[in-house]
C-alpha cells in the first residue's frame, strides 16, 4: 500500500496509535486507511486509544473524509458507525474465498476481480460485525457473512488483507505450521492479488478531490 502510494506521489503520514502517537486533526486528512492490529474493537480499557480512533472515524465519515478500514479497520467504522462487533462464528486465517455481491460487480473498487469466480483473500481475524444502517454488502462467505461493505460512496470497509506481501505474510506466519503452504499459494497467485489491490487503491484514492495531506490512523 505505501509503495502504491509512494508511486503516485500521494503524500501520507503513518501514524501508529499503540505508541502513542497522537491523532490528526479531522480538518487536515485527505483520506484514512485504518489498518489491522492484535487488539479488538472492544477492548477500550486496555487500549484507550481505540476510544479516540473510533470518534475520529465517526467525525471524517460524517464530513464525507474518504475512509477505508482493513480487518480491524473495518469492524473499527462499523462500531464507529454503531454497530456490534463481537466473536465470529468460527476465525479465519490463511487463505480463504470470498463471494462477491451484486453490488460489488458494479463497484470500480472489485472491477478487476475475477468476473466468474470467487475472490481468494488472506484472512486473520476471529471477529465479525453488524453491517451498518445504509451500507451496502460487497463481499460475503459462510462462516463470516460480512465480509466487505460500502458506506455512502467513499468509505469501504474489508475484513481482509488487501495490504500483505510476500515479506509481511512471512513475518506475520512465521511461527506456525501452515507458513510454508500460505506462502506458496501467495508467491503463485502473486500477480492476480497485485493487479487486484493496485485497482483498490486506485479507486479509493480516485475519490479524493485533493489531497494535501494523507491521514492514516
């Protein structure tokens, strides 16, 4: 994502919460990605910074800020959005597939997608959420029926990495038994998952007007 960004001479700040980092001010983002992490949604008291994270999200949602969460980015808009996010039926790690709606068809964010088949995304959550009031489901599977969602027409939200490459997928996987066969399947799908993300990102940045500065918190 920062090398997309990166390419395109779209100026960004990284700014990492669980060191205490501060939040920007509302006025002075662009655009926010609302990345993963090992904390939920729901764990305030030991994370405080969740708190604050979810009341900036609710402000840039509220003044049409392009947003877009990734796993617990997501489910942080949703409760941001006031929704439940709790335990998913059963957690999802490695390589799963996703069923793409209707809705997500005629989405320029999917339109690389495979057109007949499943989208193949790498997972790592164990909760879901409610899908907010107004948004429209893009992407589903059995065990974790919400999957991928739209807000109004600039804020997205993706239980799924769109984010890993192949150096983040091994550090990530490097003490468990599946690593070798995740990153297989990553380094031959490799080109399809690129051409797939790179139409992502371009699509969400597409819908900022200006963009002086990029806020990610």
């Amino acid at each position: 994502m920062l090398t997309y960004l990166e390419a395109n001479g779209l100026p960004y700040s990284t700014i990492e919460l669980y060191k205490n980092a501060a939040l920007p001010e509302p006025g002075a983002v662009a655009a926010a990605l609302v990345m993963g992490g090992p904390m939920n949604v729901y764990e305030e008291k030991r994370y405080p910074f969740l708190t604050s994270e979810i009341e900036l999200i609710r402000t840039l949602v509220s003044t049409d800020v392009p947003v877009m969460g990734v796993c617990l980015g997501a489910q942080l808009i949703a409760r941001a959005l006031g929704k439940r996010v709790y335990k998913a039926a059963t957690p999802e790690v490695g390589w799963h597939d996703v069923e793409l709606t209707a809705d997500a068809r005629r989405d320029g964010l999917f339109s690389h997608a495979p057109a007949d088949a499943a989208l193949r995304v790498l997972q790592w959550h164990e909760d879901t959420f409610d899908l907010p009031e107004g948004a429209v489901l893009l992407a589903r599977s059995a065990d974790v029926p919400h999957q991928a969602y739209r807000y109004k027409n600039n804020v997205y939200g993706l239980q799924f990495h769109i984010e890993a490459d192949g150096a983040m997928i091994a550090d990530w996987f490097k003490d468990r038994a599946d690593a070798d066969p995740i990153l297989a399947e990553y380094r031959a799908y490799r080109a399809k998952l690129e051409a797939i993300t790179e139409n992502i990102y371009a699509c969400f940045f597409g819908r900022i007007d200006a963009a002086p500065s990029l806020g990610r918190p």
